[in-house]
C-alpha cells in the first residue's frame, strides 16, 4: 500500500495558526523578499520576528543572504507579512515545500502578494543594479506547484482553488500601473519584462541565453514563478519586482557569481524601500 498522502492543507492550517497565536493581526499583504533584498524587512513597524524556524513545517532557507524570519507588522498602516528569505527548488525542496511559505499567507488572510527577486538581465536594455516589474513569465523549470489533487480548500478568493485556473493576468495589469506612475513619480526607472525561471542551481550557458531571449524573456531566475502559481490558485493578486544583479551569461565578458548578486542588493537598497514603502498602501488599497 502506498503511503496516505501528506494533507498540505492541514500543515499550512497549523502554520498559520501557530503565526495567528504569535501575532493576531490579520496582514493584508504578504511580501516575499528575493537575494540581498531582506533588509526592507526593517520597515515593519510593531514587528513581530518569528525565525522560519519555529514555524510548524516551514522549511528553512540553505542559502546565503536569506535571513529566514518571518516578520509581522505594519507599513503604512497597512498589516503586512513580509518573507525575510525564501526556500528554492534548487536546494533539494518538494515543489509542496517551496510554496508552502506563500500558502501559509495567503491562509493567514493576505489578499495580495509582492514578491521579489534577483535576476539575471537577458534583455540588454536592463542594466545592473536596475529594477523591472514583471509583466509575465515562463516556466522552464520542468514542473509545476499545482501539481497532485486539486486542493478546493487553498482558494482564498472568488473563483479561486480550482482545477484549472487561469495565468493571463497573473501579475496585476492594476498593480504594474500603481509601481509604475510610483515609480515615475519618485524618478526611479521601472521598465516591465517577461521572467523565465529555470531551476538552478547553475547559472545559464550563454546558448541557453540566447534561446531564452529567442523565447521571450527578458529576465532569468530560479524562483518566483511556483509561488506565483499558487497564488494564483488562491486567488491573490500578484505584483512583481526584479532586482537585476547581472546581465545573464554572455550578455557581458564576465562571470557570475553569488556574492555580486548579494552586493547589487545591497547598493539599490535605498531605491527598493523607497518604492515599495510607498506601493504598500497602494496596493493594500486596490486588492
Ligand atoms: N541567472 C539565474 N538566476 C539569477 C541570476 C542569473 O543570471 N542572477 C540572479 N539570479
């Protein structure tokens, strides 16, 4: 007899219920901070920190620069969720433990998601150290979070939890127009491109750049898109940040490496707090 399969539900129900006793608060927005980008979590105000640790099934991140803190409290005036860190597929995680973390905030009452991330720059029109929303992406890692039975019990809004759901508006046509007249509005350049996600954890061949630029994209990572999905499925709305910290492989005569990624972070902090300090309530607003 095969194993009863683990109720994915019931574990993020537990999580959020462990969260809820920690801080009763009901966030409206969940962030989701990507590589050198943990520090905005210091905007919370009246934070409550809770190590991912001491969250029931919330797997830990393995990899440099993620803090993994979960930290509750408010932007704005606005109760938020930010992930100070995320786990990726690459580090060895059940696609059900990459997307557990955005299942849990959504259960938690998130109705709206920003999530983030470092990218390699496949369009050459990007610099590094620049920031793009994303407009859309494509999904070449080989799988999918939705993955198994459909899960009715995750939809957190209309229409939300089915089998079969819809990705043609996936990242908010409403919420790329609030980060761009943002981002013009505080002189910070925004432009939109399209993520392709691999799985990692090797950074592109050039070739496989040249294809992905062929296919579309504009941006290359290795996170991102399964939480999206799943988000999706629950029904939350979705804006997109990219940080990009490189021009992806043979774009320039240069290798690339983690510790630049980290660094990139770090030099647009001002720029990413700036903009998303102000989208929060905007967003909170139109969700
Ligand atoms: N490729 C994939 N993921 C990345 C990159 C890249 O060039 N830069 C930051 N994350």
């Amino acid at each position: 007899m095969s194993e009863p399969a683990v109720d994915q539900y019931a574990l993020c129900s537990a999580a959020a219920a462990h969260i809820r006793s920690l801080h009763p608060a009901k966030p409206t927005l969940g962030i989701i901070l990507g590589s050198g980008l943990g520090n905005f979590a210091s905007q919370v105000e009246n934070a409550t920190t809770i190590p991912y640790a001491d969250i029931p099934s919330w797997p830990a991140s393995t990899v440099q620069g993620h803090a993994g803190k979960l930290v509750l409290g408010t932007i704005g005036g606005v109760q938020v969720a930010v992930m100070q860190g995320r786990v990726h597929a690459y580090e060895g995680y059940a696609m059900a433990n990459v997307v557990f973390p955005t299942r849990v905030l959504a259960l938690l009452g998130c109705t709206g998601l920003i999530v983030t991330n470092a990218a390699g720059g496949i369009n050459k029109s990007f610099g590094q150290g620049g920031l793009v929303c994303i407009s859309d992406h494509i999904n070449l890692t080989g799988t999918n979070a939705a993955l198994g039975p459909n899960e009715p019990r995750f939809a957190c809004g209309p229409n939300a939890g089915q089998r079969f759901f819809d990705m043609s508006t996936a990242y908010s046509p409403k919420l790329r127009q609030l980060a761009a007249a943002e981002a013009a509005a505080q002189g910070i350049p925004l432009p939109e491109g399209v993520y392709l996600a691999v799985l990692g954890p090797s950074y592109e061949t050039p070739a496989e750049i040249r294809a992905f630029r062929t296919l579309g994209a504009d941006l290359v990572g290795m996170s991102t898109v399964h939480e999206v999905i799943v988000a999706r499925h629950m029904g939350l709305e979705v804006l997109g940040l990219s940080l990009v910290t490189n021009m992806a492989a043979g774009v320039l005569d240069e290798v690339i490496n983690h510790e630049e990624v980290m660094e990139i972070g770090r030099r647009v902090e001002g720029q990413f707090t700036s903009l998303v300090k102000a989208l929060v309530p905007q967003v909170a607003a139109a969700i």
